[in-house]
C-alpha cells in the first residue's frame, strides 16, 4: 500500500502557457471530449546524485536542467497537451523521469517497482497522482520493471528484460494486462539502460533504432529508421501531434527522419542527458476528460 498524500505538500502545477501557432494536423480538445495528459514532475535539486548506467558522470548545471525541463514542456503544451507538473521531490534524485514508475494505458495504470532500488520511492507520489485519472494495478516484487522498457505500439506492448526489468516483472504485467487485450512481447536488451533508449515508434510502421543494442527479431513487419553510426545514443525520440520530438544533440540522425518525411523538432536537454535520460523519460501522455485537481482525487 501507498502512504497517504501529505497535505502540506503543493498540489501539482497546471503549466499554462501563452498560446503559439501549430502546425497542423493537431488534436483538437472540446468540452465533452478527451484531452491530452502530459503528467511531469518538476526537476529535483538532488538531481546530480541521480543513478547512472551506461554513462559516465559529469558535472551537472541544475539551473540550465531545470530552464531545458522547463522548454520541454512548454514544448508539450504548444502540441497540444494539458501539461499537468507534479512538485519536486528533493530527496528523490531521478524523480523528474515519471516514465519510470507507472505505465498508463486506456483502461488502467500500472505502477511498478523500480529495478533501481534507490528509487523505488518515487512511485508513491506518482501513484496518488494517477489514481485521480485511472484504475490502478501494480506489478510486486520480486518482479522489476520500468516504464523506459515499455514501447507501446496500439494493443502491442513490447517490453524490454534489461538490467532494470526482470522476467518476473514481464511475467505479472502479462497477467494483468491480458484481461484487457494487450499483447507483451519481452525483448532482449543489451549495451543501454533500456529498450527505448535503443528503439521508438515513430509512426508509418517505422522504427528509430539502434539494432546493436536489443535484439530486432520481435519486430518483424516494422521498417527501420537506423540512427548515425556516430550518435548510438539517438534512438529516443517522442512523437506527438505529427510532429517528432527529438534532442538537438543528434543532427545526423535527424536528418535521417526528416528525410523520411516526418516533421522534426529539436528540443536542447543536454544538461538532462548527463542523467541518461531520453525525450520520453520525462512525461507520461494520455488522454483524459478532465485535470484531476489534486493528486490521489477522483
């Protein structure tokens, strides 16, 4: 069980900024239809102590991770998201990457117990905030999973056995998702922290990969997208309202998309790769019929 919410602690942040031209086609959000969720998590001030894998530490600018977080969901809301931002969590280093703890579907949320156990405690608050949106179920211990292994593709989880999700985590998901018609296809990951940061869907039945760093075999019928040779980190991009989101760092491969003809942006989160985080880390996305005021509300 979850501890109860702190009633002292700050509700969670409606981000509201000014309104920007788009491009369309966009999703259109009226009174009466769903709306588009984009749940994050302000960045906390313990960030540089966050865990690290496959990347070696570097010095870390919390001001310039917080102006690029900050970038990143103004960016969300200019797409078309109701960009709802949870409080800091200062004792909780990698607690801005929200993708981790929970995974949210149309019909639930699963919450998940991380395979770095040193951040287990971020699924607490992140669980009151999504009980006011779904139904939650959770995967227990000794299971692991994390959100990051998690590439949802329609009905079609595939999910990365990495060093942070383990075969028992797969297991309990399979069972609680198959009442609700998903299929879960495990992959073998290897070379990355998980298995988006070697492959996302972009659409069109195309794949942005690095095919070095997981095994392509269950993926069979997707075309390829493969990324530079020089850039094996830039397999992570967020699609949203037709339009793909994609770290500046990476050039070359994004020509590669754009030649393919997707619509690119680039959005600048260096400061938040030095914590081995991609696009996706740091939001979840999904639609809602309305903002739930407070976070365990109904």
């Amino acid at each position: 069980m979850f501890a109860s919410q702190d009633t002292n602690l700050p509700g969670p942040r409606v981000a509201r900024p000014r309104r920007f031209p788009v491009r369309q086609p966009f999703p259109v959000y009226t009174a009466g239809r769903a709306m588009l969720i984009a749940l994050t998590r302000q960045v906390s001030p313990s960030l540089a102590r966050c865990e690290l894998s496959y990347v070696p530490r570097q010095p870390l600018n919390l001001a310039l991770a917080r102006e690029q977080h900050c970038a990143y969901e103004q960016l969300l809301a200019k797409l078309g998201a109701r960009v709802v931002s949870l409080p800091a969590e200062p004792d909780l280093p990698d607690s801005v990457f929200v993708e981790d703890p929970a995974i949210v579907l149309d019909e639930l949320a699963v919450i998940l117990p991380l395979g770095a156990e040193r951040r287990r405690g971020e699924a607490e608050s992140l669980a009151r905030a999504l009980e006011g949106y779904r139904k939650l179920e959770r995967i227990e211990l000794p299971g692991t999973l994390e959100g990051g292994d998690v590439l949802r593709i329609g009905r079609k989880l595939f999910v990365g056995l990495s060093r942070r999700s383990n075969a028992e985590g797969i297991r309990q998901l399979i069972a609680v998702l198959a009442p609700h018609g998903y299929q879960v296809v495990p992959v073998a990951v290897s070379g990355c922290l998980h298995l988006k940061s070697a492959v996302t869907f972009l659409g069109q039945e195309k794949l942005l990969a690095n095919r070095a760093w997981f095994d392509p075999a269950p993926f069979t019928g997707y075309r390829w997208i493969d990324v530079a040779p020089e850039e094996p980190h830039a397999a992570n991009a967020l699609v949203l309202a037709a339009t793909v989101i994609f770290p500046a760092s990476f050039p070359r491969t994004r020509e590669r998309i754009a030649e393919q003809g997707f619509h690119v942006e680039s959005l600048d989160i260096s400061e938040l790769q030095k914590a081995e985080a991609g696009l996706t880390c740091s939001s979840l996305l999904f639609e809602a019929s309305r903002v739930a005021e407070s976070p365990g509300s109904s």
